[in-house]
C-alpha cells in the first residue's frame, strides 16, 4: 500500500498539485485528447464571470455542473471542450468601480474619460486574475489557452462588425423613444436591467377643468395639456376629439385640449386622464399616434426644469407634497387618502426610482429576430432543463419589445456610429470630414449575447466550424429572459443556427435559511472559504446532492461538512482495499457471488449514465454516494473482510480482483463529481491503465 495512504486524506495538500498536473497535462485542450480528430465534439461555453470581485456560491455552482458534464463527456469518448472567459460586464462593473470612487471622494462625472476607462481596465484586470485562480481551484477542466475576455481587441471588432451588419439590414434604428433613466448612474437601461417593484402610494385626485384627474405624480403634470378619454365612454359623449377648454392649473391659467383614444381604461378612476408624454411610455405611445407636443419636466439628475416654477431645481421627492399643498390651496385637490398599489421600475443595481425619459438611441427591432427565435424552439432545435423554461422564453419572446443597446457610460464597447447634419451611418473608422463619433457604449448584453460564436472564432476560425453550435448552455434561470434569448437571436440571425441545442436552468444559491445572499444582511457564503475547510469535492458535492434544475438551494456548512466525510470514507476504502488485495491476481476468474456483485455495479453505472445523458444530475450524485458508503463500504466490504482472512485461496483471490475492479470503477463514476480525492486515489491503483483519471474510460456493463 502507497505510503499516503498512511495519513488521512488532505485536500489541503493535494488539490493545487494535482489541478497543475491536469493543466500541464494538456488534457483541458480537446484537440490534444487521445484520437481526438476521431473523436465526437461536445462544446460548452462558460457564462463568463464579472470580472470585478471575487467569486461567489452562485459561480461555485455553475463551475460544478459544467465541469461535471465536461469530465462526464470526456471520459465518456468526447472531444469534450470547455470555454472559459471573462466579461468586462459594462454598466455593473462601473458602478462597482464608481463605488470605490466614491470611498475615495472622487466621482466619475468630471473624470477625464480615457482616465476613468483606463482606471477600470487596470481595476478588472486584477480581478479577473484573482477570479481565474478562484475558477481553478474549483477544478474546472476548461481550456484556458481558449480564454477571451469581452473587451479583446477581437472581440471588439466582432461585436461591432455585428451592430454595422445589423444597421444595413434595417434591424437596428436610431429613434428619440421613451428609455428607462437611471438619474443617480446617469444612463439609460434596458427592461431586463430594472427591477419591478409593488409599492403603495398616495393616490391624489385633483380638478382639471370640468373633469377630475387621479394621479400618483403630481410632480409631472406641469406640462399636461392634454386630457384623455376613450371614444366609447358614454359619460364624455358631448366632448369631441380635439376640443379646447381654459382651466386653472398649478402655475396659473392653461388652455387643454381633449384627445380621444382607446388606451384609457373607462373603469378605472373617473375615466379621464391626462398625459405627460416625456415620462410615461404609454403617454408617449398616445401622443405619437396624434402628434401631440411633448415636454421635459425632470432633468437627467431628477431635479424639476423650470416648466415646475417656484418648484425649479427640486428633487421630485421633496417637491411632490408641496405641490400638492399649492393645488390644494387653490381648491384644485379633490382628496389624497386614497392608497394605490403601483408597479414601480427601480434600477437593478442602486434601487434608485427609474425616471422614463426620451431620448435619442439606437433599438434593435426585436419582433422578427424573435420570431426566429420562437420558430427555432418549435422545430425542436432547443430544448430547456427543466422544460417549463420554454414557457417562460416562449412569453418573452411573444411579447418583447425593441431593446435599447446604448448606454451613458465609458466601460463598454463603443457604438460604431457617426453622425453628420442629422445623418446616421454604422462604420468602425470616420466616413470622413465633418462626422462625429457617438459617445454612447453598447449594453453589455449585445456583447455577450454574441459570446458562443466570439469564443468559437466565427466565423472562420477552425474552432468554429469543429465546435459550434455548441452542445449545452448552463447558466442561472434569472438568465432565461435576459442572457439565453439573445444568444439563441444571435446565432441565428449571424450563424442560421442557434449556438446550443440544451439550455440547463439552475437555481439560486442562498443561505442556510434559504435566504437570499446580500452583503448588506451579512449572510454571504464564500465558496473558497469552505473549499479551504473541507475541500473542493465536498462542497461541489453539497452543490449537487438534492440539487434539481431551476429551483434555488439552500447552503449548509454541515452538508459540505458531511461530504467531507464521504471524501475520508472513499479514502479509507481504497487504503483497506490497496492493503488487502494482491496486485498480480487482478484477472482472477470471479465467483458466482462475485460476479452478482459486479453486475450489481454495471446496472448502477448504466442508470448513473443515463441519469446523466438527461441532466438528472442530482439523482446520479446521490447514487453513486449511496453505492459508495452503504453498498461498498458498510455492505460489501464487511462481508469480505472474513473472506480475505480466511483459508480459501480462490476465494481471497477473487474476493481481492472484486474489490479492486469495484474500488476503479466507483472511482471513474465518481470522478466527474469529486475530482480531486478520486484523481489522487487513481494514481496508486493497480489496475490504472491511463495517465489520468480524467480522461480513463468511463464504465460501460459487459
């Protein structure tokens, strides 16, 4: 018996040594697998990591299962290919940094913009080191010879070259339209970058006219000029579309006028609204249809304009009770006791209250790219783990709107447009003399919604016409409305395939209570943090075990501490095993017992196996653990500890060939989950025909 086998199992001291070996090994690298060019490609790309902090449970999460399906596939005869990457993460890596700015007493508005982005360059590029360091002593099997990061220079002309192709191709438009206004960051967000939030709130009814008006914000109706009813509401039979009336309103005398459309809902309120165009998309939407002017009332910082009067300059928090106190004294305030339940959009990062806003961006018109999307999912092309994923892509791309991609910010790719005399042209270089460049930044979701075909070179590069479409996206099902759709867009549009035929939805990984992880509750679990208490496979296992798809996890320390436990359980079967067998009589011909034993093994490694091929990940785990402690160890192991003592040569003979056979295949099995400690224990076995485990043969019945 190997003298390690003397000393409990350490990960301590074993894991960085053998993820070194496997990386100098060349084995991450599909191409330089034993046969590869006979072998089947089988592709995934890694969700590339925010490079701006350190990895979190959720990262720990993905870089278990995808690893687990890369080593499965691997072992299983695949040319199996594993991606990694890192993304610059445009809007959410800024305000990390502007955060730090701020610690510092300083703010980006006023910065110098070369200095600022070349500051947040140098800050993601010691984070993303940090992350690859946190990424590898997970055990992730990926290439990192195939690494890209988002703001490469070649990354930067694909994505561009996409946004140029799409210009010609009338898919994406410049157009002054209502966007979702972050005043505190200072830019424009697209819908999946909002939170939408329940609030209750004062509900005040003010005279207008003849009419009455119900409003939550009064400190936009400076402008309003227009009152809206629908043409069927009998109540308002004798006002005619177009009408004038003169009124009194907060700052004197006003003249409005009465438009007719169908938009307004007759049951609710009193029928009659009216419209402040610039911050209300559906405002904007009536006012479009009948060319109605339309003003600014709150500025980009969400202070009011001077359209507000005495209120110029107020934040429109501070403004709105005292508003309501001058319509009030003017007899104009019907009743404000009423409450109202309203969904309100907040920024997803800072929980600042968005401000609709026009202004002037480019959009992707997304109705036919998602009908190509839709038509891909019917014809079977993708399919969703677990399957009520589809429903919910299916919602989002039946009702999706046109997707603002500019952003106010200086991290990000530019937007390769010019402009000259209110012409519009998409080029990477000056059309020539008198252009302008935009300033604007692209939303980094149009980047990394291009990232399966980045990574794989199209749409030239070798890689590309080997590897893509890839096989499997496993990501985050937060992701399903925001991320997958627009790689399944791109990929068709740009590669007429969709870039992977599997989309895995896992959960979130909370806290032992199953409460949300957040820096501010102080219930944030670092991952490496129990990998350097218990080891890396005990807490990839505890990420595994009662883990099914799409549905979020509670972590415990004492699950991964228990599956430390499982690591010195396996440990000590192979050291009574190794000590109790004779190595040169593995090929002994085995009992009837025995044999029954074995096929015991192979009907576990046929259900393990297509456990796996269908994504019940979580079923297999526990399985082979089962077999592991209570077949093999509390089972098996007992029963041949007589056996091996006692006087029947054949018997300890087979008994021995048994256990070996048993300990090597449980061990294969087991290495897509735990690859550490069975890695470790390959090394010393006698029946080791291959380099590593990682790329041994996986157990197939005779």
């Amino acid at each position: 018996m190997p003298e390690k086998f003397l000393k409990p199992y350490d990960p301590a001291n074993t894991e960085s040594r053998i993820y070194e070996a496997w990386e100098d090994s060349g084995y991450f690298d599909a191409d330089k697998l034993p046969d590869a060019e006979k072998r089947t490609p089988f592709t995934i790309v890694m969700p590339p990591p925010n490079a701006n902090g350190n990895l979190h449970a959720g990262h720990a999460l993905f870089i278990t299962l995808e690893d687990l399906m890369t080593r499965f596939k691997r072992m299983r005869g695949y040319r199996a290919l594993w991606i990694p990457g890192a993304d610059h993460a445009g809007f959410e890596t800024q305000v990390v940094y502007e955060k730090q700015l701020e610690k510092e007493g300083r703010s980006r508005f006023g910065m110098d913009p070369d200095q600022l982005y070349d500051e947040i360059y140098a800050f993601t590029q010691a984070n993303k080191h940090n992350m690859e360091r946190q990424v590898r002593a997970m055990g992730a099997s990926c290439d990192w010879n195939r690494e890209q990061f988002t703001l490469d220079p070649s990354v930067v002309e694909t994505v561009q070259r996409t946004f140029i192709k799409m210009f010609k191709d009338g898919l994406v438009y410049r157009g002054a339209r209502t966007v979702n206004w972050c005043p505190k960051h200072q830019t424009s967000l697209s819908d999946v970058e909002t939170e939408s939030v329940e609030e209750t709130t004062p509900f005040y009814t003010f005279k207008y006219g003849p009419f009455e008006i119900g409003t939550v914000r009064p400190e936009t109706k400076f402008g309003d000029k227009y009152v809206v009813m629908h043409p069927d509401d009998a109540r308002y039979v004798s006002y005619k579309h177009g009408d004038t009336f003169d009124l009194e309103w907060i700052n004197g005398p006003i003249t409005a006028t009465v438009i007719k459309d169908e938009a307004v809902d007759p049951a609710f309120g009193t029928g009659v609204m009216t419209i402040t165009p610039w911050h209300s998309q559906v405002d904007f939407e009536i006012a479009k249809r009948h060319n109605l002017d339309m003003e600014q009332i709150i500025d980009w910082r969400g202070r009011l304009l001077p359209i507000a009067g005495e209120f110029e300059g107020m934040k429109i928090t501070d403004a709105r009770e005292k508003i309501v106190e001058k319509l009030k004294a003017k007899g104009l305030l019907v009743s404000s006791d009423a409450q109202y339940k309203n969904v309100v959009k907040r920024c997803y990062k800072c929980n600042t209250m968005i401000e609709p806003q026009i202004k002037d961006q480019w959009f992707v018109k997304m109705a036919p790219l998602a009908e190509m999307a839709i038509e891909s999912v019917n014809r079977g092309e993708v399919r969703f783990v677990p399957n009520n994923y589809e429903k919910i892509f299916r919602y989002w791309m039946e009702n999706t709107l046109d997707w603002n991609i500019s952003r106010q910010i200086v991290w990000g790719i530019p937007i390769p447009a010019w402009q000259k005399n209110g012409e519009w042209t998409a080029s990477i270089e000056s059309p020539g003399e008198g252009w302008t460049r935009d300033v604007d930044t692209f939303d980094t979701w149009f980047s990394s919604g291009q990232w399966p075909l980045i990574v794989t070179g199209f749409p030239e590069r070798d890689d590309f016409k080997t590897y893509y479409p890839t096989d499997v996206m496993e990501t985050g099902h937060d992701l399903i409305f925001k991320w997958v759709p627009r790689m399944i867009i791109f990929g068709l549009y740009l590669a007429n395939k969709a870039p992977f035929h599997t989309v895995y939805m896992h959960g979130l990984v909370n806290d032992a209570h199953g409460k949300k992880m957040s820096k501010s509750k102080g219930n944030v679990v670092n991952p490496l943090d129990l990998t350097s208490k218990y080891g890396t496979d005990a807490l990839r296992m505890a990420l595994i075990v009662g883990n099914t798809p799409g549905t979020d996890l509670a972590l415990r320390e004492d699950k991964v501490k228990g599956y430390k436990h499982f690591a010195n359980k396996l440990w000590n079967i192979a050291r009574f095993v190794l000590d109790h067998t004779d190595y040169a009589k593995t090929t002994t011909p085995l009992t009837s017992a025995d044999e029954a034993h074995l096929a015991t093994f192979d009907a576990l490694a046929h259900d393990i196996t297509t456990d796996l091929d269908e994504y019940r990940i979580y079923l297999a785990a526990e399985k082979i653990y089962h077999y592991v402690w209570h077949e093999l160890a509390d089972n098996i192991l007992e029963e041949s500890k007589p056996l091996l003592a006692g006087t029947d040569e054949a018997g300890r003979e087979s008994r021995g060939a048994l256990l070996l056979m048993l300990l090597d295949r449980s061990l294969k099995l087991l290495h897509p989950f735990m690859p550490f400690v069975t890695e470790e224990i390959y090394q010393s076995m006698p029946t080791k025909n291959h380099e590593y485990l990682m790329i041994a043969d996986w157990p197939v019945a005779k």
